[in-house]
C-alpha cells in the first residue's frame, strides 16, 4: 500500500527535476557534449548502431547506451541517480514530520524501492564529482560549465540527504561490505586512467597534428579501461 501511495509521487518530482536539468536547460546538450567523451565513443563504432538515431545533436535522439557510458566515463553517473534527492525533498515539504517514518517504513517493507535506492548508492559510490569537475573544464564556455556543474551538485548533495534520511546509513553501499571493498579496491586503478583521458582528450579537440593517432588510441584504451574497473559502462 505504501508503495503505491508514495512511488507515484516521488516519480513525477524526480522526472521533473530531471528533466529540467536534461531537456529544459538550453545549454546542456552543449555541456554534455563537451564535458563527456561522447564523441570519442561514437567513433569507437563499438555497438551495431550507431550512438545517435539522427545527426541533430538533441539529447533525446541519442540512444540509451552511449547516453550513459558517457556520463560514467565522466564519473558522474547521472542517469542513475539525478532527480531523487529532489524527488525525496519535496516529498517531506508536502507531508511534514510524516514523511521521514513513511519514507524509512517504504524502504523496509518494499523490495523494489529497496533495490532502487541500493542501485542509486551503487552507482553514486562510483562516482566522483572533483574528477567530473575536471571533465567540466573540457567546456569552452566555462561560465555556462560552472552553472551546469553547480546544478549537479546540488543535486548530488539532495541525493546523499535523501539516502541518509531512508536507511539511516552515512557510508554509502554500508549494507554491502563485499561490493564496498570490491570498489574501494578498483578506484585507485581506474582515478589516473580518468586524468589521462582528460588530458588526451583536451589535446585531440585542440588538435594534435602528427600525434593525434596515438592519442585517439590512447583515449579508446582509457574508455576501456574505465569500464572494465567501473563495471557500469551502460
């Protein structure tokens, strides 16, 4: 019963706050784009279609995969959790002091909403927002790559509220020791190979001349090598 009480609810805040920021911002495919190897996926020609439905550019005629790849090479990982902690805020503004123990009672009666905010703690522990702020600088207007970022992390900040708020945890996937430690022990390796794909990636779109074969070559093994230690490539 709860489930159907609250699930309605929570999923039209969240799909509006993700909408505003994806399909209502005018700037951010133009962020997107250029703070995420998006285009440097789609020459990987690694799928059997190719990564857009059309050549407009609008983020809706992208396809699912390479939408999300790109936001986990990028270590944002927004698909999985933007529009949540907005979602949950707004819950508990319209409902007062009920709406925490509703929320709370939710998550231990209801596997399914259980397993959604374990899959958004999943994903989120693989993220990392210093290192997706580096990817923001990738952007040639930063004014407009500051307000887009800031927008994330606010949302980033509602999202870990609102995890802190259902399961009472600090420490996020703290139910999970295993897959904790299993990705405590990959970041390390997979952190430098995202600083290198910055790097190469900002001398490929300022083009590198002779040297711009081995550099493609370089960001394609640095795709690789992020997903396989991530394990979300989309």
């Amino acid at each position: 019963a709860l489930l159907t009480k609250i699930m309605p609810e929570l999923s039209v805040s969240a799909l509006c706050a993700y909408r505003g920021l994806v399909y209502e911002n005018k700037d951010f495919a133009t962020y997107f784009r250029q703070s995420t190897p998006i285009k440097e996926i789609a020459d990987l020609k690694i799928g059997s279609r190719p990564a857009a439905r059309t050549t407009s550019g609008k983020i809706e005629d992208l396809r699912a995969i390479p939408w999300v790849f790109s936001w986990s090479q990028a270590r944002v990982m927004l698909p999985g959790w933007y529009g949540f902690g907005s979602a949950i805020s707004a819950f508990v503004i319209k409902h007062g002091e009920s709406a925490q123990q509703q929320l709370r009672d939710l998550y231990r009666q209801s596997p399914f909403f259980a397993t959604l905010v374990s899959n958004i703690e999943m994903v989120m522990a693989k993220a990392n927002l210093q290192i997706a702020r580096l990817y923001s600088r990738l952007v040639d207007d930063q004014k407009m790559a500051s307000q887009i970022f800031g927008l994330i992390t606010q949302e980033w900040a509602a999202t870990l509220e609102a995890l802190h708020l259902i399961t009472g945890r600090t420490q996020l996937i703290g139910d999970n020791p295993a897959l904790a430690r299993s990705i405590s022990l990959r970041l390390p390796y997979i952190d430098p190979l995202n600083l290198l794909q910055i790097k190469l990636i900002a001398r490929h779109r300022a083009g590198a001349g002779d040297d711009d074969a081995q550099i493609i070559a370089g960001i394609q093994l640095s795709i690789n090598g992020i997903s396989a230690g991530l394990r979300n490539t989309g």
